[in-house]
C-alpha cells in the first residue's frame, strides 16, 4: 500500500499510482501523471480553436494528437519545474514530499525522465505543418522562463497564462489560413483564465509562500480575491464573446457561450478563499469549464 506522505495532497488518483511498481512511482508523480487536471487546461485552448476555426469533426485526430502532446509537456514543465524548484520545494508543506524534493528521485535520473516526455512531445511536434510546429517550438523559451518568474514578479500567473495558452495558436495555425483576430482574442481570454484559475489554487500555497518569499497573484490580491478572480473571468468572457461573433456574427453564438459563463460565475459566488477543499475543487471543475468552451467553439465554428 502506498504511504500517505508518497502521494502528494492534491493528488487525484492515489489508488492508480499506488498500483504501480515502487520504482516507477515517483516518476508518475515528477511528471504529475497523478493530477490530469493540468493536462487537460494545457489542451483545452488547441481543441477551443480548432473547434472555433470549424475543424473540430473533420480534424478529431489532430485533436487527439493535441491531448497526447499535453500529456507528455505537461509532465516535462512539471518535470523541469521541479528540477528548478527542488530547494523550494522543501520549504513548502504541500510540496516538500514532491520526488525531487525529497530524494525518491536523484537530479539525474529527473532529467532523462524529461528528456523521455520531451521525445514524446517531439513525435507530435512532426504530426505539424510547418508553420504550425514553428509557432509550437516557439514557447520553448517562455516555458523555460516560467519557474523563475515567481523570483521576479507578483503575477507569475500571467505568465503561467502565457505558456497555457499557447496550445491556442499552434492549433489555429495547424487547420486554417484564416483571419488570426479570432485567435488572438481566444488567447487572449485563455490568459486571464488561467490567471484566474491559477490564482485560485495559489490560495493554497499563501501562508507558506509568504513564509519562503514566493510571489503570487494570490498574495497580490489579498483580501479582494475574489472580486479579483472575478475580474479575470470577465476579461475572458469578454474576449471569447467577440471572438465567436467574429466567426459568427449572431446572437446564437452568444448564447453558446452562456454555460461557460454560469460555470465560472458559478466558481466566484462559491469561492472560499480560507479552505483549501473549497479551492482546490473549484480550480479542477475547470476542467469542465474548459469542455463548456469546447461545445461553444464547436457550436459556433461549425455553424459558420
């Protein structure tokens, strides 16, 4: 049986990482293989234009493609974060049992486990137009950048919103030759998404964050997270109404994004910021929030 300190606290699925041999465990948790939740908001924005850009039937494979992708950089940013925030790592209460940070893992074998998922990445990197795989190898630098920007800035969740959201891009690109106005206001409300989502789970990490130093947009909040949280959320529904009306200049199209709307208003009214159940469960159920937008772009994309 796996020990309860083995597993991290927000882990979803200890019983299926409890199954694995003991060897290969920590290397499921360094690339986070217990958390699908981040693989699946890495992918939501390359499946939102493919959809918006009225691929999403005929370029399903593409799609799938995208979720392996995001599987495999997902795990290899988690992978390369940690090597970067081993030190850290061990100051914090949530993440001091992380592999790396408590040994189950040397640096060493961390980085050929990266350099494995980047070889993943790499077979669907060549499933790409070429100028779809340049927009794509692109963000190389951004994710490089993004553990340090907690060092730097107050808002590495922008950032964070940066390197997310760029699934989005790379996915226009791929399907259509289109007008990019769509895309880029698409982007641009993923990233005040993931500011939004990602400031929620920072709530977790504030006390101990304040203790080690660490910056977030939790902490630059403060009290007024919520109206905050809120804010973004606004700035995002905002950019993708306009981006579905320029694919598809009517109300209907509107209307397509109003269970993406309820769910992330939702997510405000119900926010507790002091308890960390309520957080955590409220940034994972935007992992619905993501397919919402899905349909939304799928509805509006085909009809145009």
């Amino acid at each position: 049986m796996t020990a309860a300190t083995e597993i991290v606290p927000d882990s979803e699925h200890r019983g299926l990482v409890g199954r694995l041999p003991a060897g290969l465990r920590p290397f499921a948790l360094l690339a986070r293989f217990d958390r699908p939740i981040g693989w699946w908001l890495l992918f939501w924005p390359g499946a939102w234009a493919i959809a918006l850009a009225g691929q999403g039937i005929a370029c399903w494979d593409m799609i799938a493609w995208f979720l392996l992708g995001s599987i495999a950089m997902r795990g290899a940013g988690c992978v390369y974060n940690d090597i970067v925030d081993r030190d850290l790592d061990r100051q914090v209460a949530r993440t001091r049992s992380r592999p790396l940070a408590s040994g189950a893992v040397s640096l060493k074998a961390a980085w050929a486990w990266l350099l494995i998922l980047c070889a993943v990445g790499l077979l669907v990197l060549v499933q790409l137009r070429l100028a779809a795989a340049i927009v794509a190898v692109s963000s190389i630098v951004l994710v490089a950048a993004y553990p340090f920007m907690k060092r730097i800035t107050w808002w590495p969740q922008a950032w964070l919103g940066i390197v997310f959201s760029w699934a989005a891009p790379v996915g226009w690109v791929e399907v259509t030759h289109g007008s990019i106005v769509p895309m880029l206001l698409l982007y641009a409300g993923s990233i005040t998404w993931v500011i939004g989502y990602d400031t929620i789970y920072a709530l977790q990490d504030v006390e101990d964050d304040a203790l080690v130093g660490v910056r977030s947009s939790a902490r630059a909040m403060g009290a007024k997270v919520r109206p905050g949280v809120a804010a973004l959320y606004l700035v995002s529904l905002l950019c993708w109404g306009i981006a579905l009306w320029q694919v598809f200049p009517t109300p209907l199209a509107l209307l397509a994004l109003l269970p993406m709307a309820l769910h992330l208003g939702w997510q405000v009214a119900t926010l507790k910021p002091q308890d960390g159940h309520n957080t955590l469960a409220r940034f994972r159920s935007n992992r619905d929030a993501g397919l919402l937008m899905f349909l939304a772009c799928l509805v509006v994309g085909t009809a145009a």
